[in-house]
C-alpha cells in the first residue's frame, strides 16, 4: 500500500448537481474525524495484516478537507509516514484559502492542491450553489502560490444548461490566466436526488444535448492544449512534470488504501468501500467496529474490462502485454473509425474515442 485516500465528507452546502457521500455541517467536528481516520487506519493495517511502507501519494478529498481546522489536517497527516517527495494533495474551496491556512497546510506537508474553481462566472457560480465567487478563486490562487504550494490544480466544469448562457471560452481564458499546474475539467452530469436532476424534471432548466457536450469537451482539448498543457487522462490536463501521481496510480490498477467515510480501497482484485453516511461510520469506530459497507472480489473478466477501460482513459493507453485482450475485430473497427489507434504495440483511444469510452470499452472486451 504505497497510495492512500482520505475521503473527508464535510460541507457547508450541498452543490446543485452533487450526489457525493457528504455531510453539512456548520461545525466541523475535526478532532472526532481525525480520531476516526486514525483508528480505521490501525484495524485496516492490523486486520489485513500488512506493514506500513512510506507512502508516495496521500490524497485528501471530500466533501471539503479545507474545513477541517489546519492542525487537524496536521495531525492527520503526521500519521502517515510518507517518501521522499511524495505528492500530498489538499482539495480545497476558494473561500477556506487564507495566509494562515495555506502556510498551515504547507508546513504541514501539503505540497499539491486541488482548488474547486468550477467557473469564473458568479451567475454560474450561484446557480451550482458555490460558496465562492469568481474574485474568491483569483485570491486563492494568489495566495497558495505565495505560501509555496509546489503544484495547483484547478477545476473546471462544462456542459453546463444553455440557458445559463455561460461563455466557455471566457471562462477558459480566465483559467488560463490564473497559471495552473494542472487542470481537471468534468463534463456536467445528471445526478438522481440532486437539485439538478428535481429542476430537470419539472422542465427549468435541460440537460446539454450530446453534441454540445461533444463540442465543449473538445474545444476545452484544443484550448488547453494550445497553451502548452497536456491533456492526459480523459478529464486531466498537466503541464510537463504536473501529472497527478496519485491518480494515475488508480488508472495504472495500483493498490491503494481508502479511510473514512464512503472511501473505496483496492487490494489485489478484493475491492472494498466504507459506510457512506458519516454518523454511522463514526459510531463504528468508537465502539472498535468495522465501519466496512461492502467488497467484492473482481472476477478476471470485470478485472479485464476495468483495466482496459482505465488504461484507455489515459493519453498512453493499454501496453501491448494487455493488447491481447481486445477483441479483435472491435479493434480493427474502432481504428478504422478513427476512435482507437495503435502504435509500437500500444492501444489508445483518440480524443473522439473519449467520446465513446463506455460503449467502445464494453465492445472491445465481449467476444
């Protein structure tokens, strides 16, 4: 276990588009989280019965990780001995970026942060009930590089509703102003139980059809591109040298650990995945229960169709070791079609074929 995954449910508000396993609170109980962290942490180690090694990645998402108080975070952190360079990552909201808090969370070993800018338009920003507006995420960005964050990732959302009338490209110029390391951009999509999908169905707003989704997404390609950032993962960009090394072990198939509540862990081909809802995954760690909300062990053939699907989500895509996989004549079709291309081996998907991924995958490992 050399890659470990902190998953941090707190926040102040419930996105519009959001299902993720969160809980708002306007209090943060850091110091109970942290104690809960910690000791799912030793019955993980002493059950699976496994060394701790230094960790090359620790990653802290949420929810928002940047509410816990900065000697939480510290705390935390200590407890996870880490290698020599290894890339510590913070998710953040551009409101919760203080002097104080990044210069706390650099001494504290954070040397990568993931900011949450989304847009650099208010309306929008309000509409995806962002606690932050657009003056907030050039702060931000200011005042982590000054504090010396070593890498900063921004976020970025596409596909939004066209009656919102966001202007993509102003936002991407907006980005791109702001100097990312890194950037990742998600197309916007509908979730069930969310305010989005409630407007949806009574007739608000709509859903973005799959042509301009197509559109935004590659001209989000082209643009990133062109200003010398690489697009390398189907929703991740990296200037040279700022690939997020603890992402890329998940689509390598790599081993990892998953703490707190809702987090997944991959151990071989056992995955497992925690309680999602906080108060519960807490009562079992204080009574020394395991907060465990489920595993599976993956059969060969869901460990074959989720390798290649991770593999062809990056820009190298499958070695030729895994090639043999495909099925051949899907193969042969998608390379014709321009959605997959073959070199020295290698198979990848183009940036068309990204378009495509879940069907193409699905295609590719049925005989």
């Amino acid at each position: 276990m050399r890659h470990v995954y902190i998953h941090v449910p707190f926040c102040r508000r419930r996105c519009s588009y959001c299902d993720f396993a969160i809980a708002v609170r306007r209090e943060v109980p850091s110091a109970r989280f942290v104690e809960a962290v910690l000791a799912e942490y030793r019955m993980r180690r002493d059950r699976d019965e496994w060394s701790p090694v230094p960790f090359e990645t620790v990653y802290l998402g949420g929810g928002t990780p940047s509410l816990l108080s900065p000697d939480a975070v510290a705390t935390l952190l200590e407890a996870f001995p880490r290698a020599a360079g290894a890339e510590v990552t913070l998710e953040t909201n551009p409101d919760d970026v203080t002097r104080e808090r990044a210069a706390a969370w650099v001494d504290a070993g954070v040397n990568r942060v993931s900011l949450g800018v989304q847009s650099l338009d208010d309306r929008t920003l309000a509409w995806m009930h962002r606690t932050h507006d657009a003056a907030a995420s050039r702060r931000a960005v200011e005042i982590l590089r000054e504090s010396g964050v070593a890498s900063l990732s921004l976020d970025l959302i596409f596909a939004l509703p066209e009656s919102l009338e966001r202007d993509l490209t102003a936002d991407v110029r907006g980005l791109l102003a702001l100097a990312p390391d890194h950037v990742s951009a998600y197309g916007l999509t509908l979730e069930p139980r969310t305010p989005y999908a409630r407007w949806t169905d009574r007739g608000v707003t709509a859903v973005p059809l799959d042509d301009r989704y197509a559109a935004e997404f590659l001209f989000v390609h082209e643009a990133l591109g062109a200003a010398g950032i690489e697009h390398y993962e189907i929703s991740n960009y990296a200037r040279p040298g700022a690939r997020s090394r603890h992402n890329s072990a998940y689509w390598q198939g790599v081993d990892y650990l998953g703490l707190g509540p809702s987090a997944h862990g991959l151990h071989g081909r056992m995955r497992r995945w925690n309680l999602r809802n906080w108060a519960a995954y807490d009562r079992c760690l204080a009574t020394g229960t395991d907060p465990l909300g489920g595993s599976e062990h993956l059969t060969v053939e869901q460990a074959t169709l989720e390798r290649v699907y991770l593999r062809l989500r990056t820009v190298e895509g499958i070695p030729p070791e895994d090639a043999a996989d495909l099925v051949p004549r899907t193969r042969l079709a998608a390379e014709q079609a321009g959605w997959l291309a073959s070199e020295n081996g290698w198979v990848r998907a183009t940036t068309r074929g990204w378009l495509l991924l879940d069907a193409l995958v699905t295609d590719l490992t049925t005989l």
